[in-house]
C-alpha cells in the first residue's frame, strides 16, 4: 500500500517554496522577482510570492483568460411624488 504525501502548497510561499511550484530554479525566481518580471513583494529583505498572484500572471502570461464576471445592474427606483 502507497502512500501519498502531498507538499502544502501556502498562500504566501518563499524563494524555495515558489520555485518549487513553479518548477524554476531559485536563482531564476530570484532574478524575476528582482527585475519585477513575476508578482513579488519583499518581506523584509527576503522574497514573498502570493500564490493567487502567480496563478493569475500565469494565467495572463499563458493567454487563459479568467472568466467575465456578469454585470448585474441595479433596478431604477421610480422618482416618488413630493408631499404637499
């Protein structure tokens, strides 16, 4: 019997962790984050991706675009008679 043991993927991950998940070297990760070419935000002075942030530079970068939200537009009140 196998067992599966599966890595935590973490909203906020650090260099390893997102290269990891991106399947890049660190020090490539590293370098698109200090050139602003990928989501990053510095915590401290150590690297800090947000998984949702890369997913949709992913995305956007890969040409998949998101799903468009549908507008609902609120009904118009009609205008009530002024009191005398």
């Amino acid at each position: 019997m196998a067992v599966s043991v599966q890595a935590t993927v973490r909203e906020v991950m650090d260099i390893r962790q997102a290269s990891e998940y991106l399947g890049i070297s660190g020090d490539t990760l590293y370098r698109y984050a200090s050139e602003g070419f990928i989501p990053a935000f510095k915590l401290g002075n150590r690297w800090r991706f947000k998984k949702t942030l890369m997913d949709a530079w992913m995305d956007e970068k890969s040409g998949v675009k998101p799903p468009t939200p549908i507008a609902v537009m609120p009904k118009q009140k009609k205008p009530v008679a002024r009191a005398r």
